[in-house]
C-alpha cells in the first residue's frame, strides 16, 4: 500500500538491479543518483536491497536515532573468504559477540594509553623519514611521495601489531588488493573468488608464521609483555576469559592492518595535494607551524595550538573521505523511516562523500578546498554533528580515530614543517591530477610525486 512504499529510487534491469549505474566509482554516481531521487534512496545491488543515505539528518536518523536496528553487517561474499568466516570485526553481525570483540579493541588495543604508549615509535619513525628526504632535498630530485607515506604507515601498523619491522613479508599490496575487492559490489559478476582465496591464503600464511614466533618467543622466555597488539590478543586467548581462538585473533589482526595503514596514508596523499594546489593555504600552516613550533622538531603536545592544522585535517576529510561509504550495514528488522519502509536485511550504505558536500549543510562552495569555513564552528570529527562523518557515527563508528587522526597530523605537521614542496617541472597547481581509484578506501589513482627541499629553520 502507499503507507508502505519504498523509498525512490531509479529503475533497475533485472537480476543486476543497479549495479551497471555505479561505474568506477559509485561513491560519485550515487551522489549524482542522490541528487535526483533523493537523500534515502532505494537501489538494488544484484538481487540485495539497498538503501543509500546522502544527507546529515538521514545520517543522524541511520546512525543514531534507530541506530540499533542498522548496527548489524552484510553477509558479503569477499568477507567469507578474506576474513576467517566473518570472524573480523569490521564484518561481524551485530550482537553478544560483536560486542565482546568490539569491546577488546576499543579497551585493550585503541586506548589513548595505547595511542600514547606508541609515540616515541612514531616519533622515530617520522624523524627517519625526515633525515631520508634531507638527502633527497639536497639532491632536488622529486620523490614518490605516496610510496613513502604508505610504507612509513605499513612500518608504524607493523611496530604496533607485531613490535618489529619485517622484511619477509609485503602486506602492502595484500592489503591494497583486500580494501579494492571488499570495496567491490559485484564480485560475482565479476568473478573476483579466485582473487579473494589467493589474496586469503597469502594473509593467512603471514600470520599463522607470526603468531607462531609470538608463542614460541612466549615459551621461551615465560615472559609476556602486553605491550604490542599480537601479544595483547595472545594472553587475552590464554586466560580464556573471552573465548577467543587462534582465528579470532588472525581476524583482528588483518581487521587492524587493513583499517590503519592504507585509512592513514589516504587521508595525507589528498591533504598534501589540496596543498600543492592551494599554494595560499600552504603558507598558512607552515606560518602557524614556525609560530608555534619554532625551530625544532613537530612533539605531539604541539597539537592542541595548531588550530589551522586542524582545519586542514577535517577539510581534506570532507572532500576525500578515505572510506566514501561506509562499510555496508544490514537492517536487522523491518522499519518505517522518514515515511518509507526500509525491508529487513537491506544493504545500507552511508555515503559520507555527499554528505561533505550537501549544499544545505555547507553552503555553495562545497566544492572549494576551504579550511577557514570550520572557523568559529564547534564540528568536530567525532561524528557528533552528522554535516562530517568521515568515522562513521554511532555503535559501528570507527574505534581507531584517535590512533588514525594522532598519525595523520604528525606526519603531516612533520614534514610541511621541515621542507617545502614543489610540483615537478610542468606541473601546475591548478592542473594537479586528482582522480581517484575505488575500493573500500579511495586513494588516488596515480601516485603524488613531489620535489622537497629544506625549511632552513628547522634544527633537529
Ligand atoms: C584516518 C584514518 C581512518 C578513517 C578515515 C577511518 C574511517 C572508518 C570508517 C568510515 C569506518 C566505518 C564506519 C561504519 O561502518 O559506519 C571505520 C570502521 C572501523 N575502523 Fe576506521 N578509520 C581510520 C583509521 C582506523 C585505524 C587506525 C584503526 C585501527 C587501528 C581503525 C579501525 C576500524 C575498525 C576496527 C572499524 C570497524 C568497526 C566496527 O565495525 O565495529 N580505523 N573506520
């Protein structure tokens, strides 16, 4: 009946539904089908139900008013094979053991002591960083910019989870191809399993082999030392209190790796290259940098004065949020919102990347690089005030802000602080590639290659 109608939505073929209308990069076409059909649209994605929601107040109606009934996750294909039989966090249905689970990483492993405990390492860690690129800068020689982000971040996740570096093993591009196929929405279609299994089998091998020394080095020194997150996981199986088995703790793991190395190393690339294209907002923070940091290095204390930084952080984030949409929800029940009957079992994709740029929350510049627009406002990253969500909001909100936002200003407080940077010769500011390439995170397609060269005033 019409009190029961489904929310607009555009026509789908039969058996795909909509899935020929997401192109490359569905985060865009659905902001462009948003548009028309509105801010809770229904689309079928193959024979599964969807309903994408585009604007602040649908957000806040999904996310917190009847945020119990969408808490829960899809039952995805990929998911199966990558991730231990939906023994991963990110993936797991709602209820007493997601909880428990949810409950470990947020109270054992993302604590802000633990964000802490780990900042002498990533202090290390950026400073050598720093001493590699005053070699290149003496040089004048362009550097890759993006590959030295993502490997900085694959060392700092790899101290953090294992408490050593390794050279044995790549997870870079494991992880790079987990995030690109879970992204995916039809993998059937596209017959992605065999793709999935080896990408499975590989991950899996790493860690039975690393989870093997972490036991064997307990063993022999009848030591454990809860510090780094492998440990943590393993004496938290050897009490027995939560019921976790080797499994579990192999999908926490890959849920740690995926969610904080190729999150992190997104976020810096499109900051740096709204920089590079901003040429006046560059200056800008490098003046508070030198005003409030002076002629030495960038300490975490220094956050809390660096107020244009910050501004920087939460713009880039509204225009490239590194996860567009979030990780697909399922509604556990039926439900009438805002009028329309959402059915059982619907896919629901947020889409934080419309919500960044809804005209009504943000004004017609939505499209600018505008750091000053957050002056005098009291939106934060929190995902209180549903105009920015680029964490998500409510029960599945991301647990690892505090770790991922702490990564992102240091690094990139460090190095707009030690050097200046400059396009490589016939590149201008205004005619920066900016595409982006589609997968559960959205980096750029190409990577940033910049030329640095030393801020004099920077002793170390
Ligand atoms: C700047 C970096 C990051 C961004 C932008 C980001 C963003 C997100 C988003 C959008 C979600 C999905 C929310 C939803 O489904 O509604 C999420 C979930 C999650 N994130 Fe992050 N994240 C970042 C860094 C991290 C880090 C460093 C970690 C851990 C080390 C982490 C761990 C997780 C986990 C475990 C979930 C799943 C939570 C659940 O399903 O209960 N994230 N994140």
């Amino acid at each position: 009946s019409c009190s029961r109608k489904l929310p607009p939505g555009p026509m789908g073929l039969p058996v795909i539904g909509n899935l020929h209308m997401l192109r490359d990069l569905p985060h865009r076409s659905l902001h462009r089908l948003s548009k028309k059909y509105g801010s809770i649209m229904f689309i079928r994605l193959g024979l599964v139900p969807a309903v994408v929601v585009s604007s602040p107040q649908a957000a806040e109606l999904f996310l917190k008013t009847y945020d119990e009934v969408f808490a829960s996750r899809a039952n995805a294909q990929a998911v199966e094979c990558l991730f231990y039989g939906n023994n991963s966090l990110v993936f797991l249905h709602y209820g007493p053991y997601w909880r428990n689970i949810r409950k470990i990483c947020t109270l054992e492993l993302l604590t802000n002591l633990k964000v802490e405990y780990f900042s002498p390492m990533r202090k290390e860690e950026v400073s050598n960083l720093v001493k590699s690129l005053r070699v290149t800068a003496k040089a004048q020689t362009v550097v890759d910019l993006s590959f030295m982000v993502q490997s900085l971040m694959e060392d700092m996740t790899f101290l953090m989870l294992f408490g050593s570096k390794d050279d044995r093993f790549d997870f870079k591009p494991v992880v790079q191809e987990t995030l690109r196929l879970t992204g995916t929405f039809n993998v059937a279609d596209y017959g992605l399993n065999h793709r999935f299994k080896t990408t499975s089998k590989v991950l899996g091998k790493y860690l039975e082999e690393i989870i093997e020394e972490h036991v064997r080095d307990a063993r022999e020194t009848r030591a454990t030392k809860n510090t780094v997150f492998i440990q943590v996981m393993l004496s938290l199986m050897e009490s027995q209190k939560h019921g976790l088995d080797r499994e579990n703790v192999k999908a926490i793991m890959v849920d740690m790796l995926a969610a904080a190395m190729d999150t992190s190393s997104t976020v810096i690339e499109w900051a740096f290259s709204e920089l590079m294209r901003h040429p006046r907002v560059m200056n800008r923070v490098q003046e508070e940098l030198q005003n409030v940091v002076g002629n030495r290095l960038v300490d975490e204390t220094d956050f809390s004065k660096l107020s244009y930084l910050d501004m920087v952080v939460k713009e880039t984030l509204r225009l490239h949020p590194a996860s567009p949409l979030t990780v697909p929800h399922e509604s556990t029940e039926e439900i009438m919102i805002d009028g329309y009957l959402i059915p059982k079992k619907s896919k629901i994709l947020i889409n934080i990347f419309a919500i960044g740029r809804d005209p009504n929350a943000w004004s017609e510049n939505t499209e600018a690089f505008y750091p000053e627009r957050f002056i005098g406002t009291n939106i934060d990253l929190r995902g209180r005030e549903f105009q920015l969500i680029p964490f998500g909001s409510g029960r599945r909100s991301c647990p690892g802000i505090q770790m991922g936002l702490t990564v992102v200003r240091l690094v990139l407080a460090q190095l707009l602080h030690c050097f200046n940077w400059e396009l490589p010769e016939g590149t201008f500011p205004k005619n920066l590639y900016m595409s982006e390439r589609f997968g559960q995170t959205v980096p750029r397609a190409n990577h940033l290659v910049l030329i640095p060269t030393s801020r004099n005033a920077v002793n170390e």
